[in-house]
C-alpha cells in the first residue's frame, strides 16, 4: 500500500468543506495548507481564494476510507480509486464552468451531482 492517504478533519465543525469533484472532506485550513490529495491540478494550496469555488461546506453525511480499492462502498460511492480519507456521500453543488474545463483540460472526470 504505497498510496498517499489524504489528511483526516482536524475538526468536525461548522468550518468542513467537501471538494466538489472528489467530494473529500477536510477543514477550510487544511485545503488551505495542501489542497485536495485528489485534485491537484486545482492547485488549492497556490491560490486559498479557489477554495470557495471547488469546495462547499453543503453535504450530506460523510465516510472514512482506509482501502478504498477494497470496499464495495468506495466502489458502490465511486470513491474507490481515490486517497484514503473522509468523504462526503454526497454534495448538492456542482463545479463552476471554468472548473469543468480544467477537469477536461487535465483529463480528469467530473460527474456532477444528480438533480432529485
């Protein structure tokens, strides 16, 4: 298991975001200190201010993943080829146009959230 896990919520507060695209959760400060182990090419960690536009503190419940390439529910949530870490089940948002570029750009998929 040579894999990176990503970093667990330091808190379990008012201040947790989940990525929009990976839907990984982390604190506001942690995104800010490394950005998202899953999505690098947002650069995060370079530019704090698109922490507001990849990530939403709006999600509903969250799951913490040890070996996710394992679990059928990593599999069954799509979060199996992901870091180990905590995920939300599901976030209600979708990523901006410019941001759904980029995924394209760096050939990365997005699947947005399905509208109930």
């Amino acid at each position: 298991m040579g894999e990176v896990a990503a970093q667990i919520p330091t808190s379990f507060g008012h201040e947790l975001r989940a990525c929009l695209r990976c839907r990984l959760v982390k604190t506001y400060d942690q995104f800010r200190d490394s950005g998202c182990e899953n999505c690098p090419f947002f650069k995060i960690d370079e530019d704090p201010e698109r922490i507001v536009d990849v990530t939403t503190p709006n999600f509903n419940g969250t799951i913490s993943m040890m070996d996710p390439r394992r679990s059928w529910a990593a599999r069954w949530l799509r979060i199996g080829k992901f870091a180990p870490g905590c995920y939300a089940l599901a976030v209600s948002e979708t990523l901006s146009e410019d941001m759904q570029s980029l995924c394209q750009e760096v050939r990365v998929q997005y699947i947005p959230p399905k509208r109930i």
